[in-house]
C-alpha cells in the first residue's frame, strides 16, 4: 500500500504513536515514515507516508507550516509550554502596540537556540532524555524564518493574558521557543499553551482525518492519497516509449530532446503512474532527464 494519509493528530500522542497505530492496523508490514514531528501536546497536521512514498519524504523536508498558537503570559515553563513546571513571574501587564513590535522583530530570518525538551541528538543522546535527568547543555542556535507571525486576538484566561497568533514557517521552527521569546522580551514571561498545526505543504487541516476514522485496512485505502499529491508545483513528463520506461526504471537517464522543465526536479510518468524523480542535466548540446529516485 503506498500513497499519503492526512492525519489529524490529537494532543497526548507522539508522532511514533501515530506510525505505530498505522502498523496495528495494516495486514502487512509497510514502511511508514511522517513528514515533520508533531509535539504530544500539540494537534493538527501530521503527512504521513507509506510504503513507497516514503521515498518522496527527503523532497518533502523543506516544506512551509502554519500554526494557530496561543500563549500565556506571566510565567516561563522549563518545558516553554503548559505542560512543564511553570514559574510565575507576577508581571502581566503590557502594551499592545509593544507586542506589535516585538512580533515585527521576529519575523524574517531568526536565530532560535532549541529548547532542552527536544529531539535534537547532543553526544548520542536526545536533549530531552538529558533533560528529564537535569542536565542542562549548551546548544547552538539554528536560523528559521518566519514568514508571517500575526496578532489573532488577547483575552483573559483566569488573571493571565493569552496570546492567540498565527505563524506560518520553515521546517525546523520551535513555536512554544517563539512564545518564550517573546515572553521574555515582553518583560512579563510567557509559555505555550495551544498549538494546531494547520497546514504542512499542501496538507491542511480542513481534510485531514482522525486515527479513529481509520478502522481497517479497507478504511486506510479510502484514505490514502496518490504518490504526487503534494508534488503539484513540480514539473511532469510522460514517458511514451516503452525503452525509456525500462531505461527509467534501470535508473539510466533517457534525452528528453526539447522539454526544459522550469523545476529544478521532475516527476516522470507511465501514463498516471509515477515512475521516478529526475533532475535535468546538460551534455554538450544535448538535455537529459538523470532518475534521482526510482519509485
């Protein structure tokens, strides 16, 4: 079985307890892969791919996210979020055109230091297997560019102010970090206490399904998205001949005469079934199509 599922991942689930659900409930063994870790206490958009199209994750990476997030402020959390221990700062009050620009600021290219609860690897280990033993490292910060970071609304939770932002971002953003930053340079602290993930490419909220949809194998069929669904922008060509498909899936290249894509990769086709992914090379004066990834 191979293609994409759009999973709605609930809070309290890892992105492993995702894949292993899928596994449970598949006939037989598949590889299965998702595209961009989810944290438990986070919900919304988890791409997951089987079978063969987990071949397609590494073309998937870079892909832009979009978050609905909201934060507390007056107190910072070890964890940046809700589900940490949380310190109380006493300080609440601020003013709203200095969010504003505090949000200005971090939009664009940032530097961002992961938080000790994550996944990064230090020495072999997850900076979060260190962290539950109290051990605090140094990290180096990481350039991410937030693309949009926009005010939704500011209301009253109990005596503290939330914060309800949308941020739209690179791969590799630490939103619940974003929340803290801005806490601290608010002056009153601040954690993560909501986030859904909304859109991960071209993957978005409003078609994704639940785990508890999925049922049986038969269910996970009706699912399960074509191999190219979140290559739309790349561009395609169709082999005809029956040599250049048997060439393809040798993994030779085959001259693609007058095609120029305008895409830096190709998908490559056997009528409506994806055969490969190409890049384009020049050789003297002639174009080819080299396969970088046999499907």
């Amino acid at each position: 079985m191979d293609g994409f599922l759009n999973i709605n991942k609930e809070p309290g689930m890892t992105s492993f307890d995702v894949i292993r659900y899928l596994q449970k409930t598949l006939s037989t063994p598949t590889k299965i892969g998702h595209l961009g870790t989810l944290d438990p206490m986070a919900r919304g958009v988890l791409p997951v791919a089987l079978g063969k199209a987990t071949k397609l994750i590494p073309y998937l990476e870079n892909e832009d996210k979009a978050y609905i997030t909201e934060m507390v402020l007056g107190g910072f959390s070890d964890t940046q979020d809700a589900w940490g221990n949380i310190t109380y700062t006493g300080k609440t009050w601020f003013k709203e055109d200095e969010l504003i620009a505090i949000l200005q600021k971090y939009t664009g290219f940032i530097e961002q230091i992961p938080p000790m609860y994550s996944a990064v690897h230090y020495k072999g280990k997850r900076l979060y297997e260190l962290a539950r033993e109290g051990i605090v490292v140094e990290r180096k910060s990481r350039q991410v560019l937030i693309k949009e970071l926009k005010l939704l609304d500011i209301y009253k939770k109990g005596d503290l102010p939330v914060i309800k932002l949308y941020v739209e971002c690179s791969r590799g953003t630490y939103i619940r970090t974003l929340c803290h930053d801005i806490g601290t340079d608010l002056g009153t602290g601040a954690y993560m206490a909501d986030l859904v993930r909304i859109k991960s490419g071209v993957f978005k909220l409003e078609s994704a399904c639940y785990l508890q949809d999925i049922t049986d194998v038969e269910k996970l069929r009706d699912l399960l998205l074509p191999l190219d669904y979140p290559l739309p922008a790349m561009d395609a060509y169709y082999l005809l001949a029956d040599k250049d498909i048997k060439v393809v899936q040798n993994g030779n290249p085959i001259n693609c005469r007058d095609f120029r894509p305008k895409t830096d990769r190709v998908k490559l086709y056997k009528d409506d079934t994806l055969l490969a992914i190409a890049k384009l090379q020049r050789r003297g004066k002639e174009y080819f199509l080299q396969p970088e990834k046999v499907i």
